[in-house]
C-alpha cells in the first residue's frame, strides 16, 4: 500500500490500484512520507517497499487472483521478472543443500 496521509502512529494508505483505503499502524517502521510503499499485514506496516518491489508484489498478488478464479493467460506477463530464468535457491538454503550433500559423500 502507498501512504497518503499522516498521522501520529497510523496513517491513511491506499492499494495500488486506488479500490482500497485504509488505516495502517506504523509502529514497526515509523514515520513515512506521503507517496512510501509499504507491505501491510492486517492492518499493520511490516516493512517500508523501494516502488520495484511493490509493483513486483502487486503483480503477484494480481497473478495469484487470476489464477484461483481459474484465468492463467497472463501469468508470463506478470512474472515477466521470473520467465527465461532457472530457479535458485536462496543463499542460506544453497548452503543448507551443500552441507546434506557434503554428509551424504561422507556416509
């Protein structure tokens, strides 16, 4: 969500695509600017989004409720960041798989 109004510890935030307004705490990531992304969860400001990453995720969520109303055809578009690319695993999990590797050579 973007804030768009102030406030002392909650502030006015409105979706992406300007159908939703709400309250949001901002205890967790403190004040913000008019026009901040932020990722919300049930009311609350988890952490403060570069404008990449909330369109990222906005397109995310949009993917995620077109497929369970059962439309698909624009999955690539909306994934385009994800499409032509082999996935990988995050760091800490790379190392976790290398170390299960590692003991498994060694049984």
């Amino acid at each position: 969500m973007r804030v768009t109004e102030t406030g002392e510890t909650a502030v006015w935030c409105e979706a992406r695509d300007g159908g939703r307004r709400e309250r949001v705490n901002m205890l967790l990531v403190g004040d913000q600017m008019p026009g901040t992304w932020v990722l919300t969860f049930q009311g609350s400001a988890l952490r403060v989004m570069t404008p990449e990453e909330a369109e990222q995720t906005s397109d995310a969520l949009l993917a995620l409720a077109q497929t369970m109303s059962g439309d698909t055809s624009q999955l690539d578009t909306l994934f385009a960041d994800l499409v032509d690319r082999e996935p990988s695993l995050p760091p800490h999990l790379q190392a976790e798989l290398a170390a299960t590797q590692a003991r498994k050579e060694l049984s």
